[in-house]
C-alpha cells in the first residue's frame, strides 16, 4: 500500500503528476486516464459518482494509499461522496486552489468546465476564504477535447482561449485560477493573452503540497525511489502519443478494464 493514485479524464492530470513529483520525488505514482469519456466537465454529479467508483475500486486493488483526484468537475461534485466511501485520503483540487488565489488578489477570474462554473464550487471556497473576494466564472467547455486532441497551441485554440479570458480581460481580475487540471498546459498562450500583473493560479501545485502534510501527518511518507504506472480506460497508444508533449517521453500505458460498480445515487 505505498503508491499515490491520480485520475482525471485524460491528460489534465499530468499537471498534477508533474506538481507531485517536483515536490514528492520519492513518491511511487499510479495515474489512471478515464480517456474513454472525457470529457468530464459536461457530466452529471450521477455519472462521475460512477465513473470515481470504478476507478477507486480499480486503485484499491493495485494498492494506494492516499488518491488525488487531478479533475475540478469530479472535486466539485462528488469529492465529499467518494471521501465517504473509500479508506484512505482523497484529496480535490477546489479548496487548495482557492485559498492560494486569494493570497494573491482579490479580483479573481475561474476558468472552467461548464459543470464545475454550474457547482459553484470556487466562488463558495474563495468566499469562505475571503468574503470581501469578488469572483467571475467563465465556462470552457472547448478546451479540454482541443487539448486531449493534440491541438492546444494551434491558430483555432489561440481564438477560442482568447474568447473565454476577454470578459475576464474587461473586468480587470488581478487573479485567474486554472479551474481544471487540463489549462496548465495552455499556460504559455495565457501568458501571452492576459496582462502581464494578472497571477495565474495553479491548483496542482496547493493540492501536492496538501497532500505532503498528509502524508506527514499519517505517518505515509514513501523514501524509496519514485516512478508512475499509466493506465487509461481508452487507447494507450493515443495517451502516450499526445502525452509525449508534456511528459519529454513516450510513457509506457497499460489498457485497464475497470471493475462493475454499482450505481448507487450521491449520498448512499
């Protein structure tokens, strides 16, 4: 029982395997991608309830010890449920990212899934954190298919991006969180679209360094050698392809069949 599990949808996560293995080098990682129905920021809290079963069943049996769930939409609406149900520490991306925006600014922009802008979620936590905070969402729904695609620094994703930050753009936010694990790896086209004063926020790396005081806490700490296992629920071969990109290698990706769960509704 010694591995951290990552899941997302896709590729999104590997911003969060790259914050754990800057900060947990030592820390042996199992990455499941769930390419199979991504995207995951148009699904139903039902849905991703199901979908997060399956994959932490699948983990339980490979033997973790502690799950980041590297998926905004699934840390917005079902992260207290799978909490619940499971053994070991499951740690979302929401609270983290917000209580770092507002160290920062208190004009701050959400760029999102339509499903994790529809939860809420981010103006509740950076308002918890900081009431006098002002919060505007904006809903990406194509960003994520243009990315897992391969095609997130073309003319056609330059435009779409420009789109989603210009109303955050004409409120002048002094803050942009990354509201899913996928934008990180459009951070060079956000450089180059936002003012240079506005901070863009990076929930992986809040989510890691919570997920180090845990494991201190517990008594989890890995001091072995490091190293990850890939697994995807859709093809291996396109995950490592487009992967590549951000990982400097072709990583070795298994095929994994998750285990039949059954479809309980939230808070059963």
């Amino acid at each position: 029982m010694n591995r951290i599990g990552i899941y997302d949808s896709g590729l999104g996560g590997l911003t969060v395997l790259r914050a754990l293995q800057k900060q947990l080098p030592q820390e042996p990682v199992l990455y499941f991608g769930d390419t199979a129905r991504v995207p995951y920021g148009t699904r139903s809290a039902a849905e991703l309830l199901t979908f997060g079963r399956e994959i932490l069943t699948w983990m339980g049996e490979q033997g973790v010890k502690m799950v980041l769930v590297a998926c905004n939409t699934s840390s917005a609406l079902v992260l207290e449920q799978l909490q619940r149900e499971f053994p070991w520490p499951i740690l979302g991306l929401i609270l983290p990212g917000a209580r770092t925006a507002v160290q920062t600014g208190r004009r701050i922009g959400v760029l999102a899934t339509p499903a994790t802008v529809q939860s809420g979620a981010y103006p509740r936590a950076i308002r918890e954190a900081c009431p006098q905070a002002g919060v505007w969402q904006v809903p990406c729904p194509a960003l994520v298919p243009l990315i897992e695609q391969g095609r997130s620094h073309t003319p056609e994703t330059r435009l779409v991006l420009n789109s989603y930050l210009a109303p955050l753009r004409s409120v002048g936010v002094d803050t942009v969180i990354y509201g899913c694990t996928h934008y990180p790896l459009l951070d060079d086209l956000m450089a180059e679209l936002l003012p240079p004063q506005v901070r863009r926020i990076d929930p992986a790396t809040a989510l890691v360094r919570a997920a180090a005081q845990e494991l201190d806490v517990l008594g989890l700490k890995h001091h072995g050698s490091g190293g990850v296992r890939f697994g995807v629920s859709g093809s291996p071969q396109t995950f490592a392809r487009v992967a590549q990109r951000w990982l400097g290698a072709i990583p070795p990706v298994e095929a994994v069949n998750l285990p039949m769960v059954q479809a309980l509704p939230l808070g059963e």
